[in-house]
C-alpha cells in the first residue's frame, strides 16, 4: 500500500520532474553541447548490428563489445553479429598512447530511423558518444528504440574527475571498476586515487615493502592490480593519478619508516580521523632519497603524466616544537612573516621545491592541494583547490593551472542541487582575464572515506557525482535545477544496471536493523529522512577506522529523493488545489511512527530513531493540519504561525545523525494556511 502510494505520488506530482518531454532537452546526463532531435525512432532489436570502421584499436573493439553487452542487457535481445549495420562507429585516427590531458573528447551522432552513425575525430569521443548511445535507449511502441536526432558534442572542461579516498577506508578492486564504469557512463575522465594519508598506505612498494607490510593493516593493492586499474580505466578513457599525501597525512609511511618523520614518529597507523600530528622531516636528506625511489617506482605504474602529491593540512606541530628544526629554518633562511610566524610554510614550500625535481625526474608534472601555492613553486604545476574557489583563482592569476573541488565534497552528504550549481569559472575566477580562466582546467568530485565502508561507498557518490560531472561536461548555461533531478534520477537506475549500489545498498542493512521485524517502516522513515550535512555526522561519534557504520543513518541516501518529489507536489498542488497525493504522502510519515517505535525497543542499532521518527510523524501532522486550513481557507492566526514555525525548528533537531528532510515543505505550507 504504502508503495503503491509512494508509486502515486512520482507519476503524478512529479509529472514535470518526472517525464520525458519529447520536444524540449533529452534525459541524458550529462546533456550534450548541441542537440537535434529529429522525428521517428531506429528499433532495437534483434537485427539491430555495430561495425567499426575507419581507425580501429583494440580498445574500441572491447568499447564495442561492452557497449552490445551492455545493450543485450538493457533491452533482452540478443543482437544478430551479421548483415548489414544498424550502427556505425567510426573514428579518423589514434589517439595519444597514454592518455593526455586535453586529448579530443568530440563525438558526432545522427541517429535515422533507418540507422545510427557515431563519428569521432579521436577513440576517445567515441566512447563518449557510445556512453551517451546507451542512455538514449528507451522503451516505445515498437519496443526498444532510440530517438532520431544529431548531438554535436564536446566536453567544456577537459580535466573531469573524482578524488576517491582508499586510505581511511580500503575499497575492493570490484568497487573500483564499478566507480570507473559509472564515471565512464557520466564522461568524467580522472580518476585520482587518494592512496595514502594516516590511515592506511593502499599500494604495494617493492623497494619499501614495509610500507604495506606496517601501514595498510593488510589491505592494499598490488602492483598487478594497480596494473589492472589503469588498464581498465584507459580502456573507458579515464587517466589515472595516484596521490600520495606529503609531507603531512603521512603516519601510514612514518609507521613503515620511522626515521622518515619528526620524531616522535607514530608506532601504529591511526584509526583516528583529523589534522594529526605526525609529519616528515624536511631537513633530512634521506626523505628525498626515499622520495625519489618511491615515486620512481610509483611512476613505473600510472604512466599519466601527473603525480599528486597531497600538501594538505599540516598541522607544524613537530616542526615547531623540533629545536634541529628551527636551526635548519635559520641555517637556509626561511625567515618568519606575520602571515607565517613558524615559517612553515616557507618550509613546506622549501620541501615541494625539492620534489618537483624528482617528478619531473620520473616524468611527471606535480599536482597538490591548493597549499603547495608557494613562491618559488614552478609554473608547471597544478593546483587543485579544496580550500575555495579564491584560492583557485589566485592560482590562475599568478600562472598556474588548477582545478576546482572545494564545493564538489560528496561525502558531505548536501543536496546535488547545492553542487550542480557551484561552476568552477564562478566567484572570483569571473574577475579573471580569459587568458588566465583558461588555466582552469575543471574540477574533481571528492569522496572522502572517513565515514563510509564498501557497503555504502555508492550511496554516497551516486548519483550525485553525476551532477557534479554534468557541471564539468555541459555548457556552462546547463543550470536547470529539476531538469537536473529528473535527468538524475533516471540516470541513476542506469548506474545501477551497471553494477553500482547506490540504489540498493540498504536493503540488506535495513533488514539486518529490522532482524525478524517488518522492515518497511524502517524504509518508510529512510525515505523521509537524511543524513546530518557538512561534518556535524562527527558529533555522534566518535567515528574511527574500526566503527562498523551499520547504523540506520548509515542506510538512508544523501539526498531524500520523496522529499524532492513532495516539495514538486506542493508548488503544483498551491496552484490545482488538489492535495490529495501531498496529503497521501504525509500521511503514510505521519502514521509511520507508531510503526516505527516497536522496532526502536530493545534495539541499541536503533538508538535515536525512535526520536526522530517521532519528530518525522509530528512534522508530517503539523503539514497535515496546514493543508486542512489551505482547503477549507480557514486562515490560521499569526500565534498559531509562529508556534508552528518553531515547532518545526525543534522537530528538525537531529537524532541519529538523521534529520527530517521535508521541513522546508512544511514550512512553506505554515506560511501558505496562515497567509
Ligand atoms: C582536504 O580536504 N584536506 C584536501
């Protein structure tokens, strides 16, 4: 019943977030550059055939084969490997032999009602194109079928990527082929692998093997699997770039090589999160020994031209407190300043300096947090800024590229919207002259891993990492907010096709919460219901390495996808006066609570939830109560405003790390019956 309404609702009230308008943008995501759309559809069927033809490689042959097997999948057909072709795909020569920045991306599209023809300058357009093939496949009224139309597209930005964090959480190798074929899928085109901070030293070193023997508690990747990452990455036109973060968030390495560090070196790498203490020593030699053999041996492995080396968050503690220190800051003239009293940063600025070198030894080019902007760095360097968009633009002022992240951290769990309209030419980067906007190359997404595990990784990336990708993608005027949740969500099953989790992940863990229970209520309250934002999830820790995150909040996504559907429901029902789906939904969150508190007894998984679903229930009655003036247009009195407005800022306290996610609604509709 409460599905069947919960169904309802998304047909109904959602009918302009929800459907597919023939005539106006597609539902793809991310949109392309330019789209016509064209009368008549090409059946999918089983005659439907691919050819490549013009420049071929290996690589485009597999794309071809996934891109069938993929179609197979979507549309249960098996599909004839003979006669003549439904679908061309053609490209006009090779591309670079390791992916490069900048490398042409463009792709043509005319899809007939007689045939299909995909043309690209370069192999990498054609698996753009081939990705946005699979997500106009449709269900008609001769079955399968794609829409007649031509797409001449090119990608905005050409650096287009997700930070995923390995370290503080270890994801198996089959997580990580499902995160590149989801980043394929939305034509995002770095993967940087946040490979060691305190936590965890995620890569095997055969020069320095304590580095995974003592640092990565047993999980880590191999040299053959790193070897498979990439491959399977370049084969969906993705460049990988492994980070290893220096010289703080480095207790994983210290732990291995003690002498490395400041001491007191760490014994043991952190199960804690935060700007820890340990740090390397700068002043000795044999750190860029180490160094230079490390990420030469590193750079053996990801044959990209770029190399991350962290920078982040140093807290100087160590180098403050250490007397061979400040003699060392003496003896080369790193002097204090007012904006650096330590003279920190004039020696993390010393320290980049002396490992730009050996990149560029190796062959790489260096990427940092946007810290290691320091006089003296070289010019060739690249900025990736998490701190602001000013600093990006500072970046870009003083001649350096960068890419933007800060306000692209999914592990945040904000709104897609709240991302989607941050652009990485905003802000400060509009003061800037064309030549110097040029060296913003784009952005990356970041999925931090303090609170996430295997089991919820996707939920917390998708499909948000999606909008985020449409941001890099489209052209910059691409900025309609439900446009974008409808494209988002049809795209998220897509995704989950695909082998993502993000859709599914809570199902075992609600059951698991429930035990022998009914779950659904469990579920109801999850879809009414999201996480804390930003890091307040930290104030109902403490969270560690070792915390099992099997909580409820733990099964409820980022964003309440029915509480963006009820706040559509409530603008079109202000203007039918039909209130009878918004009315059904609050109904079920109001009713829900006395289904909810049995399961909370006795149950410590379940602490807090009985709170917020009580809260959850009140909140959905006090919406109640306000559609009850609107229809009968019994105005309510200004009191019975203002008690109900803070009625509403008590219910959305949060319990359980939870929160009710449709009290901007009910706001809205306080405001609507006492106005
Ligand atoms: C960062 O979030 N410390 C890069």
């Amino acid at each position: 019943m409460s599905r069947f309404r919960s169904v309802l609702l998304f047909c109904i009230c959602w009918a302009r977030l929800h459907s597919e308008p023939a005539s106006q943008s597609l539902s793809i995501m991310p949109l392309p550059a330019h789209v016509t759309l064209a009368p008549g559809r090409l059946p999918l069927n089983s005659g439907f055939t691919v050819r490549l033809t013009g420049y071929t490689e290996p690589r485009l042959a597999r794309a071809a084969a996934r891109m069938i097997s993929r179609l197979e999948k979507q549309t249960g057909h098996s599909f004839a490997s003979t006669g003549p072709a439904t679908l061309t795909i053609s490209c006009e020569r090779t591309g670079a032999p390791i992916q490069s920045l900048g490398e042409e991306e463009s792709y043509h599209l005319e899809i007939t009602p007689s045939g299909a023809r995909l043309t690209a300058p370069q192999p990498l357009g054609a698996l753009r194109g081939i990705e946005t093939i699979l997500q106009l496949v449709r269900p008609g009224p001769e079955g399968f079928a794609l829409p007649a139309l031509t797409i001449d597209d090119q990608p905005r930005f050409p650096w287009r990527g997700l930070s995923y964090d390995v370290s503080r959480h270890f994801m198996p190798l089959d997580q990580i082929k499902r995160t590149l074929d989801g980043m394929a899928a939305v034509k995002l085109n770095v993967f940087h692998l946040h490979l060691s901070d305190n936590q965890g030293f995620r890569i095997e070193s055969k020069i320095y093997p304590n580095l995974q023997k003592l640092g990565s508690g047993g999980l880590y990747y191999t040299q053959a699997q790193i070897r498979d990452i990439v491959a399977y990455a370049r084969d969906r036109g993705i460049r990988v770039v492994p980070e290893i973060d220096l010289p703080g968030h480095a207790t994983a390495i210290l732990v291995a090589y003690p002498e490395l560090a400041v001491s007191p070196a760490p014994v043991e790498i952190d199960h804690v999160y935060g700007v820890l203490d340990p740090v390397l020593d700068p002043t000795k030699p044999g750190v860029y020994l180490f160094l230079d053999r490390l990420i030469g041996e590193m750079a053996s492995l990801f044959p990209d031209a770029y190399f991350h080396i962290g920078g982040d968050e140093v807290n100087g503690r160590l180098w403050r407190e250490s007397a061979e220190i400040a003699a060392f800051k003496q003896a080369h003239h790193l002097l204090p300043t007012p904006q650096d009293p330590d003279a920190n940063d004039a020696l993390q600025a010393m320290f980049n300096r002396r490992l730009e070198p050996i990149l560029a030894k190796h062959g790489k080019q260096m990427e940092g947090w946007d810290e290691i902007l320091a006089p003296g760095v070289p010019k060739n360097i690249v900025i990736q800024s998490w701190r602001g968009q000013k600093s990006l633009a500072d970046a870009a002022r003083l001649g350096y590229r960068g890419i933007l992240s800060s306000g692209y951290y999914l592990d945040l769990a904000l709104p897609a919207s709240e991302h989607y309209l941050i652009d990485p030419l905003d802000g400060e980067a509009n003061t800037l002259t064309p030549e110097e906007q040029k060296r913003i190359l784009g952005g990356e997404a970041a999925m931090w891993s303090e609170w996430v595990t295997p089991e919820t990784m996707d939920s917390r990336l998708w499909p948000r990492a999606a909008v985020v990708a449409e941001r890099f993608w489209s052209p910059r005027a691409v900025r309609d907010v439900p446009d974008m949740y409808r494209r988002m969500y049809i795209l998220s099953r897509q995704l989950e096709w695909l082998g993502l989790t993000h859709q599914s992940w809570n199902n075992p863990m609600l059951q698991r919460l429930a035990g022998p229970n009914d779950v659904e209520p469990l579920r109801i309250l999850g879809e009414a219901v999201e996480p804390v934002k930003h890091y307040d999830r930290d104030r109902f820790g403490p969270y560690t390495t070792e915390s099992p995150f099997n909580e409820f909040v733990d099964a409820v996504s980022p964003e309440s996808e029915d509480s963006l559907r009820l706040s559509a429901g409530v603008t079109e029902a202000l203007q039918t006066h039909n209130w009878d789906l918004v009315r059904a939904q609050l109904t079920l969150w109001r009713e829900n609570g006395v289904r909810v508190a049995p399961l909370c007894k006795d149950n410590a998984l379940l602490s807090g939830v009985d709170l917020l679903s009580r809260n959850t229930s009140e909140l959905a009655a006090v919406g109640l109560d306000s559609i009850q003036a609107i229809e009968t247009e019994n105005k309510r009195n200004p009191e019975w405003k203002l008690s109900n407005l803070a009625r509403i800022k008590s219910l959305e306290e949060p319990s359980a790390a939870l929160m009710p996610a449709f009290s901007g609604v009910i706001t809205v509709l306080v405001n609507a019956a006492a106005n």
